[in-house]
C-alpha cells in the first residue's frame, strides 16, 4: 500500500507498470522511470494531479516541495435538467476533477433548481470548455447559473470569510468589508481603438496604469480592472471595439475593499436563489432594472399578474410586472343587461385574486442565464 501526502488517502496497490507504449506490468519502477499505479480506490476527492506518493512504513517528513493546488476564480452552479442524470453528472465530474487538478466541485441545492454541484473554475474559458465536454462527450443536459468570481468578507468578529455563492454572504449588519478580485489586465490593441477602451475600462471601475504605443498602429494598454466585471463580456466587448484585432491578458493582483451588496430577486414576492447576484452598489440600480426587465421578456404569462422585483436587503430598487393572461369571459352574452356581464367581470378577479395567493410560478430555465444577458445588455 501507498500514502498519498497531501490528500491523506491510502491506496493499496494492485498492479505498477510503464507505458510501452501500452500499458505493460512491471515488478517495480526505479528512480527516473515514469509509470503507473493500478490502485482500488473508489472515491477520487483526496486523490489530486501533483501529489507526493510515498511508502506508510517510510514516510518523509514533507511532501516533494513545488507543488501548489490551483485557485479557482471563477464559479457557477451546474445542474443536470433531468433529475435522474444527478449521479451520472456526480461521477463524470469526478473523472474530470482527477485529470483536471485546477477544476473542483461540490454538490449544493438550490430551491429553485434542485440538486446540483457548485463548480470552480481559472476563468471563463476553462469553464466553457468543461460545459461543453459534459455536454457533447458525456450526453448531460445541463443548467448552467450565471458565473461569479471568489470574495473575500471582513465580520466585525474578525473573520475571513471566502464567498463563491451570493447565497452564502452573511447579513450586512455582520460584515465589516466586503473585498473583490482584481486583476491586472495588458490589451494589445489598434491605436484608433484606445479612447473606445479607455471609456469601456472606466465604466467597468477601471484604474488606468499605463499606455505604450508598440509601432505606429498598434498599442498597449494597462489597466486594474475588478475580475467580475471582467468575466461576465469583458473579451467580447474588445473584439466587438476592435473589429476582431484586440486581444487581452490578466493576472490576479489580490483583493481590494470595495461598495459590494448582495442583490436579490422575487418572483411574487418569493425570493429566488439561483438568481442572486453580488454588484457594486454605484450599478445596483442600473442592473437590477436591466434584469427585471429580461426576466418579464423569459417569464411567460400566467393566469393571475406576477411582479418581478430586485430588492437590496428590505429595500425593492426595481420592479416590473408581467400581466395576467386575460380571458374574455362575456363573449357568449350577447347584449342584454350589463349587470349579468359585470356578475362575470366579478366572478373573474375573485378568481385571479385566489390563483395570485396560491399560484405557483413557473420559471424556466432560461431565464437564469437573464442574469448573464442583462449584464451584457447594458
């Protein structure tokens, strides 16, 4: 048996061998020889890329030095949209998670959405990348909620807490600061198209560090930009600004304290999860009605009116209303007199005003990415 140094886990060995470039059994492997280990484990969490292999009877006193576990930045929820496909995605993404060091997950439950899994990932593009091979290679339909990045919380106890999920920011009254990612972000782009950057830079909190002109037509642009408002259309906006000719790097920096509060979102006064965000409060207002607005677009009209709210703790900064579906209920009188028309127009709001106490809303899926479409509207 081995001891895995750094996850902990013991793994009893049943076979060792090299690639020959098949996989071919050997008795032992020497010092400089590449193999593998066949071992019997059945949960792959302790079991990490990068990790120190050693003998229980013999054990160092530290793991090989260099090795360091990757910090995801950016996290989003992913659920199977049929249900039963819940423990076919638990077992894909452990496959992924045991070849892919710098992905993770964890099984979390939305009221909204069900069962699904909190994934975290280096950026935008490892997490498309892992949707779309669990899509198309594995044959999972997923829901994927709009991606948010990690921040760091102050309480006025002192503590430092690590936030990936809107739902999990503590009451306001308990946060002493709220801290937000920032990157150092380098654009190479065409000299015409800098004030165009500068001014998308500086809507996005930017903080301008440098310029360099690299030849008569080309330039590069230095900015501290927060990662969230990076992530969400940062790199399409640059191609859009640039006719396809931008492109653009960055770098984690640290954290940085910053206005942020946790925006909520009622659908009939019912506080909906999955859609929750973390915003400046500068563009809290200016968001909350971008997506309210999207959501009466996604929601469908039911028979009773349904108000879409975005709410700051107990204060609403935006409303819309979807109307309810209206049912000529008069069509089969013909003239007459009015009273038995108005019986009917009676008759009618009594009923919608029972469906709009007891009526459920039905969201659909698409109306959990408006979060990540109305952000991009703006």
């Amino acid at each position: 048996s081995v001891v895995l140094m750094r996850g902990g886990a013991k793994l009893d060995i049943i076979e060792i061998g090299q690639f020959t470039p098949h996989m071919k059994a050997v008795k032992s492997l020497g010092p400089g020889q590449v193999g593998y280990l066949v071992s019997g484990a059945k949960e792959l969490d302790n079991v990490h890329v990068g990790d120190t292999i050693a003998n229980p009877r013999n054990l160092p006193e530290a793991p090989l030095p260099g090795y360091q576990k990757p910090q995801q930045m950016v996290f989003c929820g992913m659920y199977p949209i049929e249900a039963t496909d819940f423990e076919k995605l638990r077992e894909e993404l452990s496959k992924l998670s045991l070849n892919d060091a710098s992905f993770s997950f964890v099984p979390e439950t939305s009221d909204a959405l069900g069962f699904g899994f909190r994934c975290g990932f280096l950026g935008m593009l490892h997490m498309e990348i892992i949707q779309q091979r669990l899509e198309q290679e594995f044959n999972i339909d997923l829901l994927q909620t709009a991606p948010n990045v990690t921040y760091e919380i102050l309480e006025r106890n002192a503590e430092i807490l690590h936030i990936d999920n809107p739902q999990d920011v503590p009451d306001a009254s308990r946060i002493d600061e709220f801290r937000e990612p920032i990157a150092l972000v380098t654009f190479i782009l065409p000299a015409e198209n800098i004030g165009t950057m500068m001014q998308l830079c500086a809507d996005r909190r930017g903080i301008y560090k440098n310029t360099e002109y690299l030849g008569t037509n080309r330039a590069q642009l230095i900015y501290e930009l927060p990662l969230a408002e990076i992530v969400y259309d940062m790199y399409d906006r640059l191609k859009s600004a640039t006719r396809g000719y931008g492109t653009m790097d960055y770098e984690i920096i640290g954290f940085r304290p910053a206005d942020l509060v946790k925006m909520d979102i009622l659908v009939k006064g019912e506080k909906v999860d999955a859609l929750s965000t973390i915003v400046h409060r500068s563009q809290s207002e200016r968001r909350g009605r971008a997506l309210v607005k999207r959501l009466k677009e996604e929601i469908s009209k039911h028979q009773f009116e349904i108000p879409v709210q975005a709410a700051i703790g107990g204060k609403i900064i935006a409303r819309e209303t979807i109307k309810a579906l209206r049912k000529n209920v008069t069509a089969k009188c013909y003239g007459g007199d009015i009273t038995r028309k108005r019986k009917l127009w009676e008759k009618q709001k009594e009923g919608k005003k029972r469906l709009k106490q007891f009526g459920q809303v039905e969201i659909p899926q698409k109306a959990f990415l408006a979060v990540l479409d109305a952000t991009k509207d703006e």
